[in-house]
C-alpha cells in the first residue's frame, strides 16, 4: 500500500452505467419464471445488493433454495440481452478522467461479474483513467458486506482515510461504512437523495455529470488535497 495514494471508488450499476430497472425487470421476469411475483418497486430498491443477499432479501431466508441458481442464471441470461443497447450515465466519463487527472486512482468497486464488469467498462470507454478494478468474483460476500470495498481499496493501494466511494444505493453508503470510508451519493440509479442521506451518504448529486461539474467544492476534492 502506497500511504500518500490517494483515489476514488466506483461504484458502477446505477452510479455509472444506467442499469439499475433493467435489473430489476431481469429480476422481476427471473422470479416469475419460477413461481414468486414481487412488486418491481421492491426489486428496484434491492439493486445494489449482491445476487445471493437480493434474493434471500426479496424472497425471506425461510424457503426451499433449491430453484435460487436457476432464478440467477434467468436475471442473467435475461440482462446481457441489454448489453449491447446499455449507455453510461451522463458525464460518467469525464468524472473518471477528471479524477484520474487530479492524481486521484480511480478504482471500480463493482458487484458485478468479472464478465459483466468487462461489458460496462466498454460502455464507459474510459480504461485509461482506471487503475484498478474488483468483481464480485474476488470477495466472499457482497453488498452491503464490506467484502468488496475492501478489496477495491488493497487493488487501489489506498488507505481508507485516502478514499472514499461513490455509488447510487443505500447499499453502497451502508458498505462503506462498515468499511470506515465516506460514501458521496447519485440519485440517478433511482434512489432519492433523502433516503441516500438517511443512509450516511456526505454529498448527494443528481449524476456523475452534476457531481464532474462540482469536483473542486466536493469531498472527492478534500481527497485529493
């Protein structure tokens, strides 16, 4: 670890890429096919969570499992259908590169596949300004575990009073304070700046290109000094 880095996690579903409801319809048909109807409202408000912590979320703890990786092999095979229409949130970009630019690494802390996680770093088309990134693939448990922003900090080489996270559910803010960093919060993955403030979060923006346009006044520029 580097004790003068200093950088930025991102969190990438809803934050940076704009696909939080095509999760939760993915989710939603996913369920249906094996039987659950669940209001979307309350699908969308579980994205952020890690598949496994989603279903046992949506579904209660106190059922036969036995159809739960059929339920995620369909949200999958449902979602990459997406793939090649998703789109990045607006000035997503251009905060990553305005980060890498003020000497700040920036790191993706995704609960994503390693697969999934390729498909959206294309979609950024922004690989110059990122210095690392973390799947759900490299940690045991997911969000709001603080598994993942662990790991997004050792591949950064960050210490976590160098760092913070960006991310758009209260799930995100939840995990990185039980990782013992700040959490800076966008209301584009659909979550309102009330609850992301209830939650923890420091800051709440509207998007990636509100949150660019304020850098220099933001906790991201504290990090950076």
């Amino acid at each position: 670890m580097n004790e003068s880095a200093r950088g930025v996690l991102f969190d990438v579903d809803g934050t940076l890429v704009d696909t939080n409801y095509l999760h939760a319809v993915s989710w939603w048909e996913a369920l249906r096919q094996n039987g659950y109807t669940v209001p979307m409202a309350r699908i969308h408000r579980a994205i952020g969570m890690g598949s496994d912590k989603l279903v046992d979320h949506l579904l209660g703890t106190d059922r036969d499992r036995g159809s739960d990786d059929t339920m995620r092999g369909a949200h999958l095979a449902l979602y990459a259908t997406y793939w090649e229409r998703l789109r990045p949130l607006p000035g997503a970009a251009d905060l990553l590169r305005a980060c890498a630019d003020r000497g700040l690494r920036v790191v993706l802390a995704s609960s994503a596949s390693k697969k999934e996680l390729g498909v959206l770093r294309s979609v950024l088309d922004a690989d110059a300004a990122i210095h690392a990134t973390t799947s759900k693939d490299d940690v045991g448990t997911s969000k709001p575990d603080p598994d993942i922003i662990a790991v997004a900090l050792q591949a950064g080489g960050l210490a976590g009073d160098h760092a913070l996270l960006v991310g758009d559910s209260v799930w995100d803010v939840q995990a990185a304070a039980r990782a013992g960093i700040i959490c800076i919060g966008v209301t584009c993955g659909g979550t309102s700046a009330a609850e992301l403030r209830e939650a923890g979060a420091v800051e709440v923006y509207d998007d990636p290109a509100a949150l660019c346009a304020n850098l220099d006044r933001s906790a991201i520029a504290k990090i950076a000094r």
